[in-house]
C-alpha cells in the first residue's frame, strides 16, 4: 500500500521560553528548491532574529537535512529533524525563529525549546495521510448516471470530474483494493454494460487522515 505522511497547509505557532521568543513555521513541499525558498523567506522576514534553525524531510530521493544556524551544534537542527522524523512526516520543511531573551537556556533547554517550537508548528499545520489511489475513468448512458454517480462513493470512490455530452464521462479515484468490488458492482448495476479504464496512479489525501 502506497502512502506516506505529511502536512495539509502551511502554518505557524509560538512560544516564550524564559524571554526569548520561539515562532515555528511549517510549510509543505515537494523539492530541496521549494525547501530552500521558504527557508530564505524566512530568513528574510526575520532578518534581526538571533537563529533560524530549519530542518526539512523530502520523499524525492530521501532527503534530509537541518541546520543549527549557529546554535551550538546539537541543540537546534537536530531536535527539529526529530520531531519530523518521529512523526513520520515528509516533504516538508520546518523552521524556528529565535528572537534571544537575554537568559541562556543551557543545551538541554535549547533541545525542549527547539523541539516544542517545531511540534506546535507541525500541529498547527495538521498532519494527514496521503494514499496512492488508481486513475479512473468510465462512460455511462444518462440512464445509467444516477446509479453509477452513486456507487463510486459506496465503493469508496471520489469523483474528479464529470463531462455531459452525448453520454456521461466520469473521472475518479479509487484505493486499489476497492477496485474489484467496484467492477462486480458496476456489471451488476448496469448488466455488464459499463466498464472502467485505469489511466494512472496519484497520491490524494486520504479521507480518514486527522486533521487540525
């Protein structure tokens, strides 16, 4: 079964740990370019921050990688890989600004601090599942549609897309394992005259994913 875990949109959270103040943001993304972008926008809008410390995880190619953006080494970019990584979460990427308080917090205080400001970031974003699916397609007489229309959600089906015109052109996704149910349905439903073509594999995010 083909899926993985990730965010539903971008988002940001914060927190003051003794004076300074912790503003997480998390963003979806696809490539180490969009990863890059967001880091650098940032950066930009936070350009008299003391730290920007980010950490990304990316399905393409596996990817991973953090930084500590001058916070003694271990204490910053690693934490906030962590919580990607113990999440489960992919092709996203964090970042936690620092605006420093004036009290140190001592490595083990960076690690919590860090660490809380890249989990509230991830939970204001929403974490969701998101499955691989099959392409479908299938044209049905206006006779038929009211029927078909209905089946595909009862098979656990999503419409995409539905063309009129001297028939009826439905586009849809459907988790694999839901496909031979469907095409016994659909014969039965139609006297063996409609059937379907698979035109593909996408990911769509899953409808039993938590959101925020």
């Amino acid at each position: 079964m083909g899926e993985y875990r990730t965010i539903a949109s971008q988002a940001q959270d914060e927190f003051v740990e003794k004076r300074s103040r912790f503003i997480g943001y998390a963003k979806p993304v696809t490539t180490e370019e969009e990863a890059a972008a967001f880091i650098g926008e940032i950066k930009s809008k936070h350009w008299d921050a003391t730290h920007n410390v980010y950490a990304y995880r990316l399905r393409q190619g596996q990817i991973q990688r953090y930084s500590d953006d001058g916070e003694p080494q271990g204490t910053a970019g690693i934490p906030v890989l962590d919580v990607l990584q113990k999440s489960d979460v992919t092709d996203t990427v964090l970042v936690v600004t620092r605006y420093f308080g004036g009290i140190l917090l001592g490595g083990g205080g960076l690690v919590r601090a860090y660490s809380h400001g890249a989990s509230i970031a991830l939970q204001a974003a929403g974490v969701i599942t998101m499955r691989e699916c099959a392409l479908l397609r299938l044209t049905c007489d206006y006779s038929q549609y009211g029927r078909v229309s209905s089946l595909v959600p009862e098979c656990g089906g999503v419409i995409d897309d539905t063309a009129f015109t001297e028939a009826v052109s439905l586009s849809f996704h459907m988790a694999p394992e839901n496909m031979a149910s469907f095409a016994r349905q659909l014969a039965d439903a139609t006297n063996g005259q409609v059937s379907f073509t698979e035109e593909g594999k996408a990911f769509f995010r899953w409808k039993d994913s938590a959101a925020k």
